[in-house]
C-alpha cells in the first residue's frame, strides 16, 4: 500500500476520534472505547492481529461464535480510505460499507487473515458477491443465508439450523467443543452487554451536554472492535456510573435544540461525517436505529441450566431473528416496531434519513416509514451520500434548511399551545 | 381485472400509457420482423408478443383456468400446470411502465422492477392484473424488496432461493418447493397429484425436447438464424402453454431443417459471431440485439435467463416418486442454474467458455442493466476468463428507454469492427447481398 494512502487512512481515524475526544474530554471513563477504535483501526496495530474468526457486517448473533470459541473479528467498513483498496474489485454502483469491507480484506499489511474462517452473512447483495470474490481468492468462508420472508411459516426454522451450522463450523475451526454450558454462558456475556448498552442509551438520550453524538455511536460500534466483551461491557458500566452522576448533577443544556430521529444506513467508525453535521447545525440526535442499533433491544433468554447446546443456540437465534432490522428482509418490521416504539418513546420531532450511496434497500423501506411519520406528523429529511467528504457542504445547507423548518414547527407549535 | 373508479385524469393517464406502450411495443416487433431471415413458422411467436404487448390481451386460456405470475426461471411452471394454472413471466421490458415505475421505487432500482412496480401501478395490463398468484423467487435485493412492495397490492408467494448450491441447499429448496406447492393449491382448488405432476413435465419436458433439437440444430450450422429472432421465440414462451410453445417451436425446426438441407443461412457473409450475456433481455427492451444485428453482427447465442439458460436444462427425476418428481425439480432449478445470485458462480465461467466453443464465438457483449449489482460485479472475473481465451469483452450498461441508443450504436460498432480487424479480409464468392 503507498504511504500516502496509509498516511490519509490514519488521518480519517484520528480526525473522528481527536474530534470526539475533544468535546467528550470532560468524561474520565470515556477514554476505554476511543481506545478500542483506535486498536481495530491502527495499522501499526492491525498488523499483529490474527483473528481465528471474522465477521462481515454484524449480521450475526456474535455469543455463538463466542460459544464456539473465538472472539468475532468483525469488519464493518467505515473507511473511505478502505474502499479505496478494493476500487478493482468492485463495480461502480457498490456501496462504500461493501467496498470498505472488501477492502479491510484486500490490505496486504493488514491483519494475517491466512488462518481466519469468514463468515458472511448474506444480508444484500455486495454481501453475496463478496463472499464469491474471498471464496475466489482461496479464503475460508462460511455463508449464512438469512431467510428473506419473516412471514414464511418455516422461517425461523431455517435461520436455527443456519445458526447450528454457523456454530458447527466455527467449533470445527476453533476446535472447540461446543457445550450447552458455553452457550449458556456466551448468551449471558451478550446479555449483560446488551443491558449495559440499553443503560447507556437512556443515560445518554437527549443530552448531548453529557455526551455528544458522536462520542455515543462510537461507544456503539465500539462493541463490534473489542475483542473482549466482558471488559467492555465492564468499562460501559463504568461509563454509565459517570453519565448517571453527571446527569443529577448538571441540569440539562442544550434543550432548545430540535430532537431528532437518525436511521437508515448504519453510520460506521470513522465516518461519522452525518453525526457531525447534524451536531454542528444545531440539532439533537435523541436516537438512532439502523442495523447495529437494535442489539440493545434483544431481551434476555434466561438460559435454565436444563436445556439442551441445541435448545440454546436456538433461543439466541430466534431472538437475534425477531430483532434484526437488517434490510435482509422483504418488509423489515423490526426495524418498523422500533421507529414506532421510539416514536412513542421519545419527542421526536423530526427524522433524517440517512441513505448510502447502493444500499437501496434502505431506499425501498423509506416509503412505509414515511407513512408512519407522516402519521405522526414528523418531517422526513432523505439524505444521501456516499463516505466522500466533497459533499459535506452541499448536506450542511440541506441540512441547515431542515434544522430551519423544524425550529419553526416548534414555534408554531409554542404559540398554537399559548 | 382491476374494478375500482377512475377518475378522468387517470383515465386520461392510462390511456396515454397504453397507447405509448403500445407504439413502443409494435415498433419494436415491427423492426423484429423486418431484420432478414426470420423462418415464416416464427409468425405465431410474434403473434403472442403483439397480442400481450400492443393489443394488451390477457394470455389465451380457458374458462375458470387461472394465471400464475412468475418473476423468476427458478419457480417451475410444471407445478403450476400440475396445479391446474397457467403459468405466465411477469418481468417485463416496458419502457413506458418503466417510465410510472420511475416514481415508484427508488432511483437506483432495476429497472425491471420499476417497469414491475409501473404496470402494478397503472394496472391496464390484463396479464398482471388477472393473475391469481404471483411468485417471487428471492434472486436479489430488488427483487426481494418488490416482494415486500407487491405483498401490500396483490397475492405473493416468495421462494427463498439458496446461496449455495450443496445437498443442504436443495434439501431446502424442496421444501420451499412443496410450501410454494401449498399455496398454489390454495389458491386454484385444485390437488396436485402424481399424475397431474407427471403430466405437466411431460408438457414442459416436449417444450424443452424440442428447444434441445433447436439448439442442435442451431450450432450445426453458423448463420442459419438470428439471434434477435430467437430472442423473440423465447420471450413469447412467457405467454404460452408450453406444450403449445413446443409446437409451434416444432414447426420452426421443421423449417430449419430444410433450410440445412438447402445449407441456406441468413447472410452469406462471415459476420462476427456475438455472444450476449448478462442481465435479463425481455420484450420490448429488444434494442441491444437489434442493435448488434444491425451493425452487422450476429447474436449466435445468449447467456441470459430470458433465453436459453432458463429453459434448456431438462428436468431429470430419477426417483419416480413424488417426492422424486419435486427433488428433480428443485435440482433443475438450481443446479445448472449460472444465475449470479449465488454465491459462487464459476459455473456461468464454465457455461460462457462451452457456448464460446459450441457456436464459434468471436466476441461477448455483457449487459448490465443499470443497478443489477449481482450481474455486475460478475464482470471482473468473466473478463478476465474470457481474455485468456483471446475473446473480446464489452460491458454494456443500459436502461429501460431510448435514450442510450446512439451512445450503444457507436460502442457496438465499434466492437464488431474491433473483431472484424482481427479477422483476415473475407474474400466475395458471391453476389452481394444487400439483405445480410
């Protein structure tokens, strides 16, 4: 890879993370998950990892690989600069999130990928095709196939024995014998990392004086870069201590701006250029709901010590099933029954939409969500981008012009109450 | 057929919609018919095409007899004509549902599917609207979100199609085949038994019989017809009882027997030999294989689902049961099947290489209709088959209207001049000929 390429690659990722740090500096406990951005991200660092197990995208339930015996390495993309490495690969029309998987993957001074068994989740179809391109170069990859129709009488059914499948080839990988005992125990280290993140999320909802925007996706996509998910579920509580004391502590700031609703295609470290925009316009992210979002939502199993290793690989299946607002779907209802029950939940009082550049499922979804804001009465903003920053400019007054039309519903809103 | 009030302005709409569909359609047969060479047994293929596309007729089935809507060659028709339907191919190449569609799924969908999403929309098309079923094999992205979009307009039933193609796959793929079973009954009446089974494969099987016969004779002789006349032929078994599409393909090789007999071809010239490959080529968006034709080139075959690949591979149960009768079927559906929505796909390599050989290839035309990802991202591995063979590639992007035809004119001629430069000069043995 040329210099000037890692140089710009290390640059996208101390940018977003100097940027985060500077405004979330004031949070002692904060410095955890920066730093476990940063380990995924830093060349120097990445070369020295040798992940048995990797995951493209995070469609998966990660406690049965865990189960299995190893700590998923997932990749999720990001990087404008990652993409950059597989611009031969892939058509034009690929998705940034695909091209900078692919390119993660295609980075000769990156992680020694030679003993790692892939698993990919065939979730669109960058995905499919990917998965063809790694099996062409000679890699280790096991497809699972996400049954597209909840609605399909059997398809809970198919998506638990893909899971047993999963399992079976990460055990075979590992050699690892899978026992209910480690099922039950990985179900439970998600579990309680799923509590700590709901937690975090209701600490941190609508006060960006706490916590910014930023600083509160990467902690999220922090759970995909540890490789340990006990300490971070640790250091999360940790964080949330903080953010609860600091909450009785400061009243709230910033409560004259706007609430928002971020959703669409998921916003990946580094690329938080959407996040920040919205920040810098004066707008308040109170939730965001994509892909990686929804992992707070899956409740508890309570895996009883009687039930059997299959039993509880498809309790964690059927559960990551009934969660997952992948656009692997037909109709994505859970991702459907969370914008509704956020919309319940919190004053939301408009929605940016954010759209990547060829994920155009997200796309096809946009118009029974829009139904349903329109029911509500909320404004809809479709954002589209790719991970260039040339177009910041041109979403910043789109954006400003938004943030102007809901600034005045709220005062119009103010005056018909008086 | 679709009862609901119009208002005038929507009327106005439709009928506006089905006169332009309707022009497009009949010009697009009308220079069908017009290219050289067209065996005089071919009229009732063109037939079908005009009945369905110009005068907007429903397919021709009896009374009480109910369509099928398929959006894939992975769903077999023979459970269909087992359950007492007719099965009938509702990707469509309409330019101007297209055009309704445009408004309807988002800017970077197919547009296949928008030109599915427009004619749903405007609903003047009897053979969408009269279907009692439509089926959505799970091919893509798009795909599968129409899937989502139709289910909130008309009956859907999804198959899930595997990834991979290994024993467990098919496994599955039968089960997905005798659930798609169960609503077909549901939703005719009728059971569908062993002899019923039976029945429609020996109907679909004298179909394929005689398109193995036409492939034969196709590659025994270069030149002997073109490839846009064939396109016509297989794109009006969409809309025709297979057995009666066997007939009628019968008496097209009757014809072209005689025509080897008389070693009588379409042109007399060496024309370069084109292979086109890629996205689906479906009537009216026929304008990549006129337009080959018309700059002097011949389309000796095609790789495309609308084409050969959906229907030449026979279905081949060697249990007899019934059991074994749908295990057959979902092996035929997948197996030889180089749809790009697997996963690994070195088959379509293998399959491109064998069709290079068997009819003499000289060049490969690879259409990728604007936003078929999967097709696409095909291209890079296929190039680089094909380049160790010596065998000129193009990639040509295209979308449903006429806008790119100038821009694909230059690039085809331009490829067909490429192979005829590595070609040595053809020497005159006979009289020129104005028509090849």
């Amino acid at each position: 890879m040329p210099e000037r390429m890692t140089m710009s690659y290390e640059s996208e990722i101390r940018d977003t993370l100097d940027r985060i740090g500077r405004e979330n500096g004031h949070i002692r406990s904060f410095s955890y998950f920066t730093a476990c951005a940063w380990q995924w991200f830093d060349p120097e660092q990445r070369k020295t990892v040798k992940p048995a197990v990797a995951v493209l995208g995070p469609g998966v339930p990660g406690e049965l690989i865990l189960a299995a015996g190893a700590a998923p390495y997932y990749i999720l993309g990001g990087s404008l600069k990652s993409g950059a490495w597989s611009e031969d690969l892939v058509p034009r029309d690929t998705d940034p999130v695909s091209r900078s998987v692919l390119g993660f993957l295609q980075d000769p001074e990156g992680p020694d990928y030679s003993g790692t068994l892939f698993i990919v989740p065939v979730t669109s179809d960058s995905m499919r095709k990917t998965a063809y391109l790694l099996r062409e170069q000679g890699r280790n990859v096991h497809i699972v196939d996400v049954p597209p129709q909840r609605s399909d009488f059997f398809a809970r059914e198919k998506w638990q024995a893909q899971m047993i499948a999963m399992t079976e080839a990460v055990s075979r990988h590992t050699r690892t014998r899978v026992t209910a005992a480690r099922v039950r125990s990985a179900i439970e280290t998600a579990d309680c990392a799923a509590k700590a993140l709901r937690e975090f999320l209701s600490a941190s909802c609508g006060r960006e004086d706490l916590i910014t925007g930023g600083a509160r996706l990467l902690v999220q996509n922090s759970y995909y870069y540890t490789g340990d998910l006990s300490r971070w579920t640790a250091e999360l509580r940790r964080l949330n201590e903080e953010l609860r004391s600091r909450r009785k502590r400061f009243v709230p700031g910033g409560g004259s701006r706007p609430g928002i609703l971020l959703m669409g295609s998921p916003v990946y470290f580094p690329n938080y250029k959407i996040p920040f925009l919205i920040q810098d316009i004066g707008l308040n992210v109170l939730r965001n709901i994509d892909v990686t979002t929804l992992k707070d939502q899956i409740r508890p199993v309570l895996p009883g010590k009687r039930r059997s290793r299959d039993t509880l690989i498809r309790m964690a299946a059927d559960r990551w099933y009934d969660q997952d607002g992948s656009p692997a779907y037909a109709a994505n209802d859970a991702l459907y029954r969370s914008v509704v029950r956020c919309l319940k939940q919190d004053r939301i009082e408009g929605v940016v939409y954010h759209v990547l550049k060829g994920q155009i499922e997200y796309d096809f979804e946009l118009e029974r969500l829009e139904a349903l804001f329109d029911r509500y009465g909320i404004p809809v903003f479709r954002l589209e981008t790719d991970y260039q920053y040339q177009d910041v400019e041109q979403l910043r007054i789109r954006m400003e012009a938004f943030s102007e039309m809901l600034h005045q519903n709220r005062y119009r809103e103010e005056r018909m109450a008086q | 057929m679709n009862t609901q009030t119009v208002s005038p302005r929507e009327q106005r709409q439709k009928d506006r919609f089905i006169s332009k569909a309707s022009q497009t359609a009949a010009k697009y047969l009308r220079r069908m018919e017009e290219l050289s060479g067209a065996p005089e047994s071919m009229v009732p293929f063109f037939r079908v095409l005009r009945d369905i596309y110009v005068d907007g007729k429903d397919v021709s089935r009896e009374d009480g007899v109910k369509t099928v809507g398929t959006y894939c060659v992975m769903a077999p028709h023979e459970l269909i004509y087992a359950a007492g339907a007719i099965p009938v191919k509702l990707c469509s190449g309409s330019y101007t549902a297209f055009s309704i569609g445009d408004d309807l799924a988002p800017r970077d969908a197919c547009p296949l599917v928008k030109a599915v999403a427009g004619f749903q929309q405007i609903g003047v098309m009897p053979l969408y609207d009269n279907c009692a079923l439509m089926v959505l094999p799970i091919t893509c992205d798009c795909k599968k979100k129409l899937a989502g979009y139709l289910a909130e307009r008309c009956e859907v039933c999804t198959l899930q199609i595997p990834v991979s193609k290994e024993d467990e796959d098919i496994e599955q793929y039968v089960r997905e085949l005798y659930q798609f079973l169960g609503v077909l009954e549901e939703t005719t009446g009728n059971r569908v038994t062993y002899d019923s089974l039976a029945d429609a494969m020996k109907k679909t099987g004298y179909a394929q019989f005689e398109l193995s016969r036409f492939l034969r004779l196709k590659k025994s002789l270069p030149y002997l017809l073109r490839g846009t006349h064939i396109m016509a032929m297989m794109n009006a078994a969409s809309y025709m009882p297979a057995d009666e599409w066997g007939r009628q393909l019968h008496l097209v090789n009757r014809e072209l027997e005689q025509r080897i007999s008389r070693n009588e071809t379409v042109t007399r010239r060496q024309l370069p030999r084109i292979l086109l490959t890629g996205s689906p080529i479906i009537f009216p968006n026929i304008k990549i294989p006129l337009l080959i034709e018309e700059m002097c080139g011949i389309l000796a075959a095609d790789e495309t689902c609308m084409g050969e690949r959906g229907m030449s591979d026979p279905v081949v149960p060697v249990d007899q049961s019934f059991d074994g009768l749908m295990r057959s079927l979902a092996i035929r559906a997948t197996r030889p099947c180089s749809c790009p929505t697997f996963a690994d796909n070195r088959q379509r390599i293998f399959r491109l290489k064998q069709m290079i050989r068997d009819y003499q290839i000289e060049g490969v035309i690879y259409h990728v209709l604007r936003g078929c990802l999967v097709y696409d991202f095909e291209y890079r591995q296929i190039e680089e088959a094909l380049g160790e063979l010596g065998i000129p590639v193009i990639r040509l992007e295209s979308d449903y209207n006429e806008e790119d035809v100038e821009q694909l004119r230059i690039r085809i001629e331009a490829f067909i001049e490429l192979i005829k430069l590595k070609k040595p000069p053809e020497v005159r043995r006979t009289e020129r000929d104005y028509y090849g």
